[in-house]
C-alpha cells in the first residue's frame, strides 16, 4: 500500500483505478505495461475482491459450476502496479481522495472510475427485500445454494433480457425439477433478426422454459410476483436481472450523471464535469454516433484500455484521442449444450448472420474466456489490446483524426 496515496504528498503522478472488473482490468494493466516502474507515475487498482469476477459467467455461478480462480495482484504483480483490496465508500472529486472502507484515504491525481453496475432492485417494490441476484460471485453463490436445496417449484426470473434469458436456460438446464419462467416487457431476443428470435424461443422451450411476454412486475412478495394485471404468480425463488444502475458514489461526489447514476463523458472518457476522472465500463454513459453506449464487456474493455492510453498521452503532454467503438456481436448461450450468436451492426441492430448450435456454443464460450487470456498478453505487449472494431461511419467524428 503506497503511503504516498494515503499521505498525499507524492512527487510521481498518482492514476487511481476503482474497480478490477472488465473495464478496470484493461485500463490497469495497459497502463501499468506502458509506463512500466517509471518512478514518474505510480498505479493502483482499488476493489473489493482479489478474485476476478467473471461476470460474464455468473450465470454458471449460480448454478453450481466452478470457474477458475483468478487473482488480480497475481496479474499485476511485476507490473509496478499496485492493489488495494477494499469497499470504496466515498469519493471527494474537489479534494481528490477516495476512501476505503470509511477508514483508508488514498489521493489521486487522475481517477479512472470502472465500478460497473448492478442489477437495478429498486424500481419495484419487493425486489430488494425478497430476490436474488447476479451482482457478485456471492450473490450468485446464495442462488446456488437455494436452487440445490429447493428439489421442487418455481423459478422466476424477472427481466428477458440476455442476462435473464442465459439465467433461466441455464438454471432450466442444471435443475430440470423446477419450473423456470422467465417474465419480461419484450419477448427474449427482442433486438435480434426473426430468425433468432425464433431460435430463441424454441431453445427456451425445449429446456422447459415457460416464456412470458409483454409483463410488468409491479411487487415481489416472499412467494409470488404481482403483475400490472393484477395475476399473482408463485414463486419459491425470484431471480432479478432486469435493467442495470450504477454505484451512488459518482453522483454524491457531485460529478455529472445520467438517469442511471452512470458518469458522463466527454469523447476521451473524461467526466464532463470532472476532467481528471476518466469514466469506464457500465459505469460511464459513452456516446458515440448510433447513441449512449449500453453496458457489455465487449464494449467496456476498449474502454478501459482507451482511458489507459489517452492518459499517458495527456502526460507525454499529447492530445487524447476520441473513443469510438462498434457493436459486433451478441453470443446468448443457452445452457451448456446450446446457444446463439447474433452478429451486429457497429450501433447493435443485427446483420443477418447467425450462428447456432454447437459452433456457437464454440464461439460464445471463447468469447467469454478471452478477457484473462488478454490481460496477460497485454501485460507483455500492451498494444495486443489495443485492437476492437472502431464502428466506421457509424462512429466518425467529424474533424477528428
Ligand atoms: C450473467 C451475466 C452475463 C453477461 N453476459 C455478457 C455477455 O455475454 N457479453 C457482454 O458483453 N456482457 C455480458 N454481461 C455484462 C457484462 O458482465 C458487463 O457489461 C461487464 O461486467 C461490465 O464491466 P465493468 O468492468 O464495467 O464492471 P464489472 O465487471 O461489474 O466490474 C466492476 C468491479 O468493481 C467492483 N466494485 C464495484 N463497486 C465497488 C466498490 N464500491 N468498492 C470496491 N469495488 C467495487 C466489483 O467488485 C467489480 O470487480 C453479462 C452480465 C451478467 C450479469
């Protein structure tokens, strides 16, 4: 732990990173390949855990598969970078502290805030107090240990989005006593081309997934949902993946937000209102030609490597360049055996070109493992990560170079 970051008084310049998600990950490691120990710059990675969360494959989690064990200090050892394992509790973006557990101050020159996002549980009454979910390995885990001790009745999972949909196909496919229904506003694969929507829904209900379209949830109970029309439907377990918020902290901190708590950036990453804080991942609201980006990981970790970049140019004195990012795929597995991979557009709306079956399954889970794999080549080749499709004219800034 750098007392220099506690006691504020550092001559090197001090790059914070909150986070070791995704988007975190990428932006410590490209930074700390590319200024190496050069005594002028000092990195440190605040979290709370010092296992990766593979979120991607929470999925599998809360079905009782194990993953593989990754420490982040372990990666970043060598590195010159540090890791704090620790809650962050506030930030002070005038004083340019964070604090750690309400009793640790580490001080920053420039912040890179990658906290990501979680389920949001408080739009419906219930959620909070009754449902599980996806947001961490232990929350996951909880899910896992209810599901083997339940033997029969109803799963319910609250949102058909691809979170909600990979949960029930996996959880129908691990646990085929149970019924799963999966509710949601729009049908599963509500983006994606008929075909795969088709697909979709017959995979669904091969695995014995009761689909429910066009639902509101208006309350959670103990043991039941309560729809907007009134219908009450049992459920010994209610699994929440519907929409994402982010941590309060950004906005407390006076830093300017969106509705979902997520920081607004300028096209470099930088907070609008807060220049020395680059924002990543779920927990910045990013826009680009086709829109605000939305939360994925395929996305997140251009950013976080984007930020790592741009900072060491703002340092050599350089311009920062734009961030711009296209959407190229969205890989939905569906339990072990099945899944679909829709290819997109750089703003998301899907080509027509699918994959399913077993080279999806393929696809999706190299997919899902790539991010460590990444992380360790950038540690030795920094700009082996510097490689996502930039969205072409889908993302071009006018006068930008
Ligand atoms: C089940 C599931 C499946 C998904 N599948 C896909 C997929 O197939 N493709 C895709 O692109 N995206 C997928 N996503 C979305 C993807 O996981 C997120 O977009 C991605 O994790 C965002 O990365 P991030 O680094 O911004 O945040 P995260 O990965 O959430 O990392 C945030 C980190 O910050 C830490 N943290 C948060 N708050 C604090 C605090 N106050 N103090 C200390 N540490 C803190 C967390 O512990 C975590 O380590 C899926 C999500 C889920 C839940």
């Amino acid at each position: 732990m750098s007392t220099q970051h506690e006691a504020g008084v550092a001559t090197a310049h001090r790059v914070l990173i909150l986070g070791a998600g995704y988007a975190g990950m990428a932006a410590a490691i490209q930074l700390a390949a590319r200024v190496g120990r050069r005594e002028a710059v000092q990195v440190t990675l605040v979290s709370a855990q010092e296992r990766f969360t593979e979120r991607l494959r929470l999925h599998r989690t809360a079905t009782g598969q194990r993953l593989a064990e990754r420490s982040v200090p372990e990666l970043l050892a060598g590195t010159g970078a540090r890791f704090v394992r620790g809650w962050v509790t506030a930030l002070d973006a005038d004083a340019k502290t964070v604090r750690v557990d309400d009793n640790r101050v580490l001080h920053y020159d420039t912040l890179v805030y990658g906290l990501g996002s979680v389920a949001d549980t408080a739009a419906v009454p219930g959620v909070e107090d009754y449902a599980y979910t996806l947001n961490s390995v232990q929350d996951a885990e909880l899910l896992a240990d209810r599901l083997a001790r339940l033997g029969s009745g109803t799963v319910v999972v609250g949102g058909s989005g691809l979170t909600g949909i990979e949960s029930a196909a996996e959880i129908a496919e691990r646990h085929p006593e149970l019924d799963v229904v999966l509710l949601g506003r729009q049908e599963p694969g509500a983006t994606t081309t008929p075909r795969v929507k088709a697909y979709l829904r017959s995979a669904l209900d091969r695995l014995g997934v009761r689909v429910r379209s066009g639902i509101e949830v208006v309350r959670v109970r103990p043991d039941s949902v309560e729809l907007a029309s009134g219908e009450n439907i049992a459920a010994d377990i209610v699994l929440w993946t519907s929409g994402t918020r982010a941590s309060q902290l950004a906005a407390a901190a006076g830093l300017s937000v969106d509705e979902s708590g997520r920081i607004v950036t300028d096209t470099v990453l930088r907070s609008v209102s807060h220049p020395d804080v680059y924002a990543v991942g779920d927990a910045a609201a990013i826009r680009q030609g086709y829109g605000v980006m939305h939360g994925t990981c395929q996305g997140g970790m251009p950013t976080g490597v984007h930020a790592a970049v741009a900072i060491v140019r703002a340092l050599k004195g350089k311009k920062p360049r734009p961030f711009r990012f296209g959407y190229y795929h969205t890989p939905v597995s569906l339990g072990r055996h099945d899944a679909v991979v829709q290819f997109t557009h750089p703003d998301d709306s899907p080509r027509r070109m699918y994959l399913t079956g077993r080279s999806a399954v393929w696809y999706k889970e190299t997919v899902s493992a790539s991010p460590w794999p990444t992380y360790v080549r950038m540690k030795r080749m920094p700009s082996s990560g510097a490689f996502w499709p930039r969205g072409g004219r889908f993302t071009r800034v006018r006068g930008a170079r």
